[in-house]
C-alpha cells in the first residue's frame, strides 16, 4: 500500500506542476503575443518606408512581390526576372536568411542584383517580423 500512496502522491505532484505550467502560460501568452505583433508592426512601417520603392506584397516591380515569402525557396516567383544567382542559390527563405541578405544581399548571393542593405539589425529584425506574419509564419 505505501508504493501506492507514493505513486498516487507523485501523480499529484506532476498534476499540480502540469496545472501551474499550464496556468503560466496562459497568463503569459497575452504579454508575449503584443510584443510580437508590435515588433511586425514597426517592421510594416519600415517596410512601407525602405522596401515599397522597390518591392510589393503582391505584385512584381522592380523587385520581386514577397507576400509568402517565408518558406519560399528564392529565385521562384515564375513572374518575375531573377539574377542566375539568385535562382542557382538554393536558398530558401527563412529569419536566418532574410537577416543574411538585408544585411549584405551581395556577400550572401554574390551578383544577385539587390544593392540595398539594412543596416540596423532592429530594422531588420522588425522587418522580418513582419515578412512572417504576412506568411503567415
């Protein structure tokens, strides 16, 4: 009978634990899901404000459209007229690779025909950000 009590004892315990995770969590998310949506909101600002010239969500200018873009592999919007580069890249578009190429498109895909950079690693935090969300990512 003391094994069962033990055991009936420690289920309790792990209920007790599994309940104030689940508790935490919950009074947790609202916190966290702001601060997300705030950063993709100053990541759509700057977006507007340093890509649209060149870029759109849905449509092809002189930069190719990026809603979706997450998850894509680069070089693949049939519409629109990439580098070699870019295509041969095998690149598929994720925070890490976003992040490589506002950094440094050239240094990232060498000859990829996109001279601009964002140098502050907020700004491309923030639009990176925003690139998942309207991926729905």
């Amino acid at each position: 009978m003391r094994v069962k009590t033990n055991q009936s004892h420690n289920l309790s315990i792990r209920n007790a634990v599994s309940a104030i995770a689940l508790l935490a969590l919950t009074l947790l998310a609202p916190i966290l899901k702001p601060a997300a949506t705030a950063d993709a909101d100053r990541g759509k600002t700057i977006f507007e404000k340093r890509c649209t010239g060149c870029h759109a969500l849905d449509i092809d200018k002189e930069g190719p459209r990026l809603s979706g873009v997450f998850g894509r592999a680069a070089g693949s919007v049939p519409t629109f007229a990439y580098s070699d580069a870019v295509k041969k890249s095998g690149v598929s578009w994720d925070a890490a690779s976003v992040d490589k190429w506002l950094t440094d498109p050239d240094a990232f895909i060498p000859d990829s025909n996109m001279a601009f950079r964002v140098v502050d690693a907020g700004e491309r935090s923030a639009i990176i950000a925003y690139l998942k969300q309207i991926s729905g990512k």
